[in-house]
C-alpha cells in the first residue's frame, strides 16, 4: 500500500529552465507535492525585499510566470499535503527500528541496554 501511494503521487511538474526544484522524498523516493513554495536567495532580501516577496508572491500565483527567470529566485520546494504527510508518517513508522529500547551509556554514544554493564 505503500509503495502504490508513492507511485501515484511520483508524476511532478517540470521545472522552469535553470530553477532547482525539490520534491517531496517519502519512501525512498522522490513524490510529487500539492504546489511550490519559492525560494529567494538571502542576498535578494538584503538588497531588495519587496522585489524578493514580489517575486515570490508572483511565482506562487503563477508558476509559468517569467518571475521564475529572474535572479533572486534560486529554487522552489514541493508543499506536502494531507495524503503525502500520512505517506510520510507510514514509511517513518515502518523504518523505525524495532527491538530493545537505547538508553544513555554514560560515553560519548548510544548503546543498547544490554551492552551496558
């Protein structure tokens, strides 16, 4: 069930020529989101902030929009919605590890219980 989950959201929008584009990654692969949110570089709010948001709020209305050509845009990130955070939460809960619980080894690692004297 996993796995199908993640397979029917893997489908993601090409990004715009030069834009870094980061997907969700649940399961060990890379899943589509539900949108964009759009990063500007730190140095654009620095020097012009209202042009950065401007950016920002333009790309998001927008995707296609030339905003995405501009400088101070430097990538976007996939936004999660309520079926990728529930993807999300069943592939972190079948990784866990299972087993002894680890408890502090009074050094500088963790260890398991019984590795303790």
């Amino acid at each position: 069930m996993l796995r199908e989950a993640a397979q029917e959201q893997e489908e993601s929008a090409e990004a715009p020529s030069g834009l870094k584009s980061y997907d969700l990654y649940i399961a060990g692969k890379d899943v589509a989101g539900d949108g964009w949110v759009y990063t500007v570089s730190g140095r654009s709010l620095l020097e012009d902030v209202f042009t950065s948001v401007s950016l920002k709020r333009s790309l998001e209305q927008d995707p296609e929009s030339e905003a995405a050509k501009h400088p101070y845009v430097v990538g976007r990130c996939a936004i999660a919605d309520d079926s990728a955070i529930d993807l999300a939460t069943q592939a972190a809960a079948a990784a866990a590890p299972t087993g002894r619980p680890y408890r502090w080894s009074g050094g500088c690692s963790w260890a398991p219980a019984s590795a303790r004297n």
